[in-house]
C-alpha cells in the first residue's frame, strides 16, 4: 500500500511538471515565426508584446494558465513587397484569433480557430 502510494504521488509530481513546462512563461522572451522572418516579444515587466514583421507591431495580452488573448493595438505603416505584406496581413488577423499557447523546448505555438502559429525562441 505504502509503494504504491509512493508511485501515485511520483505520476502527481511528474503530470504536474509536464503541464508546467507546457505552459512555461513567455515574459522577456522573443521568438521568431517558423519559416519567416516575423518577431514576438513579450515584455518582461508588463503584459505587452511587440515585434517586427513588414511593420514594428505593438499590443497587450491577458494570459491566464494556458489561455491568452493578444490584442493587437498597432503598427507602423511602411509598405514592403506584395507577399510580405500579405504574410503580415495574415499573421495581424491570425493573432486577434489566438486563445492558448504551449511550449515545448524552444517551440511556443499559439492556437485559435483555425489559427496555430509555431515559433522559435530567440537565444
């Protein structure tokens, strides 16, 4: 009875990390957008984010556990080429649908209907 109490605690342990390094903190981190060159910050003080895609891109975010909610306020208005501004066009859209993050490793994937962007931090 005793061991297998033991075991019951060392799963509640072990569960209980893989759902903390799935939901890791993304404060003061910076990440690239796989197979582009499109940034993320996250601020390490305040819950505000900001990148770089065609345009500097600024908002804020509400996270709670797994949740988030980016809320994209703005960005400067430079023009680039037809297929980057498209790509952020898209990206700008897919954001203001994003409701969860995982990381895994150096992966933090944001997910919405419809929407999962997958970056990779920025050492």
């Amino acid at each position: 009875m005793k061991k297998i109490f033991l075991n019951l605690i060392l799963m509640l342990a072990l569960i209980g990390c893989a759902v903390a390094s799935s939901t890791a903190s993304i404060k003061g981190k910076e990440y690239t957008l796989n197979n582009t060159d499109i940034t993320l910050v996250f601020d390490k003080n305040e819950n505000k984010f900001y990148g770089k895609a065609v345009n500097n891109y600024f908002g804020v975010y509400t996270q709670k556990g797994s949740n988030i909610k980016l809320e994209l306020q703005g960005s400067t208005m430079m023009m680039g080429e037809p297929q980057k501004m498209e790509q952020e066009t898209k990206y700008f859209n897919n954001l203001n649908q994003v409701a969860t993050y995982s990381i895994n490793g150096n992966n933090l994937t944001l997910k919405g209907d419809n929407v999962e962007l997958t970056f990779t931090e920025n050492k």
